[in-house]
C-alpha cells in the first residue's frame, strides 16, 4: 500500500465495467463494504457470557450515483436486460467485473476496488418536484460475489 502525507480526497475516481470504457462518469460510488457475519452461542446456564463464531464475509450491495443521461447506452441496456429478466432463468444473469478507481490529482490510480460477478438488482431515479431545482439522479444497485482491493 501506498503511504500518504494527506488524506485522499474522494471526489476523483472511475467506474469501468469489464473492458467497456462506457458510462464512466458517476456522481457518488456507496457500498464499498464488507463485514464477518456470526453466530451468537450462549454459554449454558451463563446469561452474562455469549462466544460469537464467524459464519461468512457479507458484502453491501454496491450503489452508483449521476445525473440521469441516455437510455441508448451499453451499460443502461444491460441494466435492463438483467432486471426485466426477473430471476426466472439463470442463464440470463449475465455478471460482469466491475472496477471502481480513486485518482489523484494527475489522474493516476491510487486504488482500485473490483466486484467479481457483478448484476444489476435495482435501477431508480430522484422524485420530481416542482419546487427544486435539481437534477434529476438515476441510481444502479449491484449484488457482486466478492471484491478486491487491488
């Protein structure tokens, strides 16, 4: 790992899915995270004592974040595909490696996180309101296998 003098700033970063340098631009990246799900065992007869044992890693479900844009898009068609599929047949699951990288200030790759067999679950927008003027933002869910710093 590299070792900084300053904190690393998290605004500069980029989204590839497989070789695809398509829909590359996003606003936020959430859900880099992963946890030791356990089992809670209590001694017997000991109210007080619980011994927790490890079962497996538990990753949260990866979020992509930006300005809605073209519905014409690779990724956006994929997306669609996956979802609309319903779950009803595996063999239209098709996942794919997806690789989120945090850049400094020359554009250079500081770290670099990939999802294996990542797939769409959801795809939403922002609500519509009259009284704001905002950007209307769609949002990406993934489930993926596992992820690696690399």
């Amino acid at each position: 790992m590299n070792d900084f003098i300053e904190p690393i700033l998290g605004f500069r970063f980029i989204v590839t899915f497989d070789t695809s340098n398509e829909d590359t631009d996003w606003q936020s990246v959430k859900g880099i995270s992963k946890s030791l799900d356990t089992t809670v065992i209590h001694s017997g007869g000991d109210g007080q004592s619980a011994y927790y044992l490890p079962n497996y890693t538990v990753y949260e479900d990866l979020v992509l974040e930006r300005g809605l844009i073209s519905k014409n898009g690779d990724l956006y068609k994929w997306c669609q595909e996956m979802i609309d599929s319903g779950g009803g047949c595996i063999t239209k699951i098709v996942p794919k490696t997806l690789k989120v990288a945090l850049m400094d200030a020359s554009y250079k790759s500081l770290y670099t996180w990939q999802f294996n067999n990542a797939y769409p679950v959801k795809m939403g927008i922002s609500e519509f309101n009259a009284e704001k003027d905002a950007v209307v933002i769609e949002s990406m869910t993934f489930k993926f296998s596992s992820f690696d710093l690399q």
